[in-house]
C-alpha cells in the first residue's frame, strides 16, 4: 500500500558516510543540502549510515528500504564504498548484491537513480591501485545496467582534482556540490 502525501515529493537517499554526512551527523550529508535546494514541496529522508555495506543493508532492509514508500518518490542510491574499501567480498558479489538491492526498491514502485563511486584511500586491507580497479570497473557495470539513471559524480573536475590529492572523505562543501549536482540532475529527469 502506498502512502499519497499531495504536498510532496520523497526523495530516499540510501547509501554509507557519503550519503550519512560528516562525522556521523546526517545533518550535513548531502541530502541536507539537496534538501535546502529542492525547498517546500519536497521531502529529502537520509537513510545513509557510516561503516555499512550493502549486504547489512539487505539484512535489515526496515532501516534502509521504506515500507511504504511515498506515490511520489525516488531514490538515489550511493553503495559498495564500503564493500570494495574493506576487501570482503569479490566484485561479482557486490555487484550482484547492488542489483538486488535496486530490485527490492524498484519493487516498491521507487524511482531509482545511481551515484557512481568515489575514488577513496589509506584502507588496510586494499590497496589503493586494486580498489580504484574494481571501482571502475564497477562503476562501468552500473552506468550499462543502469543507463540514463546514473549521475557519474566522478567525472566532475572538481571531484577528481580532489580524490587525486588525497583524503577519503568528503568536506562540507564536498557534501554541498554533491547536492546541488543531484539538484539539477532531478530536475533534468522532470522529478
């Protein structure tokens, strides 16, 4: 059953500590400042958690996958940081975890969009060239798979110039550009 909110659109934003904001505090992720940009008439839910990875999301879908999802509603979703960072699961597996993951969403009659992966460092148990390897890789799977519905965050200048330098973790106005470029991607998308 779905639930009809007539004053708004819903925007799910699943994902790790890209989507769950700085230090933990989900108050500045990106979904705040998609929030702040997308203004009255739009809901923006920040169901991303530090540390996770897509089979704990699986295991407890209530924390990540509405219920009843709003009639109007999309979801971005911004998974495997995690997954590939920590080493413990094959590519093949990840990625099949994904597709079951957006299965379950789409299932709910949400409209699913797609972050691509972040280059990230300093893990102890990947090295860096073997995550950036799988990341691409990975982020090629999810671009064919998903075509028209992925934002590519990678390919901004401005991302790469940063993740080249080094630092694994998005800075407050990392976490603002983040939002604003999924700003204009709904709008582009009509939503």
């Amino acid at each position: 059953m779905k639930i009809y909110l007539d004053k708004f659109k819903t925007i799910y934003c699943i994902g790790d500590c890209y989507t769950a904001g700085q230090d933990n505090e989900r108050k500045y992720g990106y979904p705040y400042f998609l929030q702040l940009l997308l203004g009255e008439g739009y809901l923006v839910e920040n169901l991303g958690r530090a540390n996770i990875q897509i089979h704990s999301i699986l295991d407890y879908p209530k924390l990540f996958i509405p219920d009843n999802p709003a009639y109007n509603s999309c979801a971005f979703l911004w998974c495997g940081s995690n997954d590939f960072y920590l080493g413990l699961s094959s590519e093949e597996e990840i990625f099949i975890k994904y597709v079951e993951l957006a299965t379950e969403l789409e299932k709910k009659e949400v409209l699913l969009f797609h972050l691509t992966l972040l280059r990230r460092r300093n893990t102890p148990l990947v090295l860096n060239s073997v995550f950036e390897e799988r990341r691409v890789r990975f982020n090629k799977k999810l671009i064919e798979k998903y075509s028209g519905n992925v934002l590519d965050i990678y390919n901004e200048l401005h991302f790469q110039k940063y993740f080249t330098k080094g630092g694994e973790h998005l800075s407050y106005n990392r976490y603002k550009q983040v939002g604003k470029k999924c700003y204009e991607f709904l709008k582009e998308k009509g939503f």
